[in-house]
C-alpha cells in the first residue's frame, strides 16, 4: 500500500514538473525539434533495442546451462513485457515478477529468480560504475559548485559503496540476508507453524544466495560475457544519446554522450519509483545541458524524445504480455 501511494504521489508530482518544465523551455521549440527528426527515430528505436537484446543475452547467460534450452526468444519477450509494466508503475517491484510470469512454464521458478537475481546485480554494479565515471568527469571538467557539486559527491560517494559492498560480500560469500532473516524469525516469531513457513522461505534465500555466490566464483567465462554485455548495455545508451544530439543538429562528442547516458542512470536509479521518470528526466536533463552548454531545450528535447521512445517499447511490451496470458488462458 505504501508503496503505491509513494508511486501515486510520484506521478503526481512529475506530471506537474513535467507541465512546468515543458512551459519554461517553449512547447512550439521543442516540438519543431521532435518533428525534425523525422526518419531518424527508426535509427534510434534501432539502437534502443540492442540495449534490450544485450540484457536478455545477459539474463539467458546466467541461467544454469540446462536450463537455456528456454530460448532467447522467450526471454527477450519476457524482458519487454516486464519492462513495460516496470516503466508505468512502480520499477523493478513490479517488472522483476512480470518477467517470470510472462515466461510462465518455460523455465522453473528458481531458476528464473536466481539468474534474474545475478543478472540484476551484475546491471546495478555496472551502472553504479557508469555513475562514478560520469560524476568524477563533471566533478573534475566542469567546476560544479554548490548544491550541484555536492549532489555530484552525494552520488559519487553512494555508488562507490555500492559497488564496494556488492564486491565485498560476493567474495567474502556474506549470507548477510539469509543471516538477517534467520535471526529475525528465531526472534521475533513466537507461532510455531509460522516460523517453520518462514524457515522454508529462509532456506530458499540461502540456495539463492549461494547460487550468486557460486556464479561470480566458479563460472568466470559466464561472468566475463554477463559483464560484455551489460558494457554493451551502457555503450548502447552513449550511443543513442549521440545519434540523437546529432539528429537534432547539436555538434557533441562521445564523451558528451557518456556524461549524459551516466547523469541518466544516476536520474533512473534514484527516481526508480517515477512513472516513466515523467517530469523528472526533462528537469534534470536540461539542467544538465545547460551546465554543458548545449542549451535548455535540447536537453529537454532529448528526454522527450527518450520518454517517446520508452513508450514504443512499453506498447510492444504489453502486446507480449497480453500474448503470454492468452496463451495461459488457453492451455488451462
């Protein structure tokens, strides 16, 4: 319920910083902008979609390999319909179990957990890097001063321990929320038959937690290709972000890309509960532009076209979750 209310009030709130963003800057301006791309929106739905082909290489990589005969196909429809459902409410709460049920009986429910588990490890740590690379450079080329320098330290300083502890613990093989959980359960839960359904559930965090464990130490080839792809994942969206400025006839350069992709990561992290980051992608991202001087409007022009292109994909991610209950219905 709180969680709910929490995504409510976000869309709320977004809604009206996006009507306020879009007035300052100039709706016929950004719009002349939007319509000038013209052809060039295929290249980038283009370019989008290789980063939702890299996650899903990722995804099918960290499955057990007898469980891969699942197929990528199955998988890519997953991600999309998952996705879709993720951008309009409440993010990875909701996304994560609409992958699984979108898969339905196509692959077991631990092994979809456990590979989606370490599949979204490996993309979080990566993007905490992506962050840093990106809030070290403005920290160090542009001179930021004030609440933007110390909003830079703020997440500079967050990602940083992020990316620690997620090291640390996988290494070291802490069992940190089975531990927790156990301690939690032996003293707090007084009802017997409750406590024994809670241990069952305990038993299942342990065997996914050592399959985590297992997969970063003891499948390094796996590893390997899980981290090429989450850097092409990455590399996918500095990509996108160029073809766009290029489109929209700003003369940038690839590390301006990266500055921008790395500030958006940081954007979809820490908004992770904003309906389609409605509001906050536009104020942030023009505010960004303008420290880089490329303007207000084309960094609002850039989310926007960002938000067109996320919707896109959230119509084809709906169309294939329909698809998957269809085919449920009708086999039951």
């Amino acid at each position: 319920m709180k969680t709910r209310l929490l995504a409510i009030f976000s869309a709320i709130v977004g809604v009206g910083l996006f009507v306020y963003v879009i007035r300052q800057t100039g709706v016929s301006e950004i719009w002349a902008n939007v319509r000038g791309l013209g052809a060039g929106f295929l290249l980038i739905l283009a370019i989008s979609s290789s980063r939702y082909l890299s996650r899903t290489l990722a995804w099918l990589r960290c499955m057990a390999p007898e469980e891969r005969g699942v197929g990528f196909g199955a998988l890519w429809r997953a991600r999309l319909a998952g996705e879709a459902v993720g951008d309009l409410t409440f993010g990875p709460v909701v996304a994560e179990p609409l992958r699984l049920v979108a898969l339905g009986d196509k692959v077991s429910l631990a092994s979809g957990v456990s590979s989606l588990t370490v599949e979204n490890i490996a993309y979080t740590v990566s993007s905490c890097m992506m962050v840093m690379a990106g809030a070290a450079a403005l920290l160090a080329g542009f001179g930021l001063q004030g609440s933007a320098r110390a909003a830079m330290l703020g997440a500079l300083l967050t990602v940083t321990a992020v990316v620690f502890a997620s090291i640390l613990f996988i290494n070291r093989r802490w069992a940190v929320g089975s531990r927790v959980a156990d301690a939690l359960n032996r003293g707090l839960i007084r009802d017997a038959e409750l406590r024994r359904k809670l241990d069952g559930h305990i038993r299942h965090l342990r065997e996914l937690e050592e399959y985590v464990f297992d997969f970063y130490s003891r499948r390094p080839l796996d590893f390997l290709f899980v981290g090429l792809c989450e850097a092409a994942f990455h590399a996918g969206g500095v990509l996108e972000i160029y073809a766009t400025l290029h489109l929209l006839g700003v003369d940038a350069t690839l590390s301006t890309a990266f500055l921008l992709e790395s500030v958006n990561r940081a954007i979809n992290i820490a908004f992770i509960f904003v309906p389609a980051l409605v509001g906050v992608d536009e104020a942030l991202t023009k505010l960004l532009t303008e420290t880089l001087h490329l303007g207000g409007t084309t960094g609002v022009t850039l989310a926007i076209i960002r938000k067109i292109r996320m919707f896109f994909w959230i119509a084809i991610g709906l169309l294939f979750l329909l698809a998957s209950r269809k085919r449920t219905m009708n086999d039951e």
